[in-house]
C-alpha cells in the first residue's frame, strides 16, 4: 500500500536523520497537499522522481546529505509555492536547470557539494 493512499491529507512529512535506505518513492508526487517534505540526513540514493512536480502547494523541499544521483529534474521547476530547495551535500550531476533558479517564490536554494554545472 502506497502512503499517498493511507495519507491524504498529510501537510508536512519529515523522515529526516533516519538512515533510511532505498530511493525515494514516486508514490510521494501523489500527496497533493503536501507543503513540506523533509528527507535529509539519510541514506536515500538514485534519482529524484519527476513526479514530485506534481506537489503544487510545496512550499520546502529539503533532501540534502542523502546518496541522490543524476539530474535535479526539470519537472521541480513546476513547482511555483516553492520557497525552499535544499539539496545539497549528494551526488547529483549535470546542470543547474534555469527552471529552478526561476522559480519566482524561491528565497533558499542550496545545492553545495554536488557535481553540478553551469
């Protein structure tokens, strides 16, 4: 059974510092009220799943200090509530997306010891 599921009405979830291993589920871009999601501090690796584009009302989105791989997906700069993008201190690779860093509500991005690029 899927959380978004169980969890409809879920706001913030915060798993943060957990040592949780595996990935991070895609099931998570069904939980459309979702303003914070907290996963720092883990041992979460591969992608980040396109479908938390899909989590309108997000407002912070804090995955830093995981195992995370590949390209920060276009599909977070859907997310126009965004206020917080911390994902810094993984493994994430490639460019730094122009539809991030224009999101108009943003005030905090980090995304320190990666391998992006320009």
């Amino acid at each position: 059974m899927e959380i978004a599921s169980i969890c409809r009405s879920l706001r913030l979830l915060d798993i943060s510092g957990n040592q949780v291993t595996g990935f991070v589920p895609n099931s998570f871009g069904d939980l459309e009220l979702l303003v914070s999601l907290n996963l720092s501090e883990n041992n979460l690796q591969d992608p980040i799943p396109l479908e938390l584009g899909r989590l309108k009302d997000l407002k912070h989105l804090l995955m830093t200090g995981n195992n995370l791989t590949g390209a920060i997906p276009p599909s977070l700069g859907q997310l126009g509530s965004l206020k917080v993008l911390k994902l810094s201190s993984n493994s994430l690779s490639r460019e730094i997306l122009k539809e991030i860093v224009s999101l108009k509500n943003l005030t905090v991005l980090l995304l320190n010891n990666n391998t992006l690029s320009r």
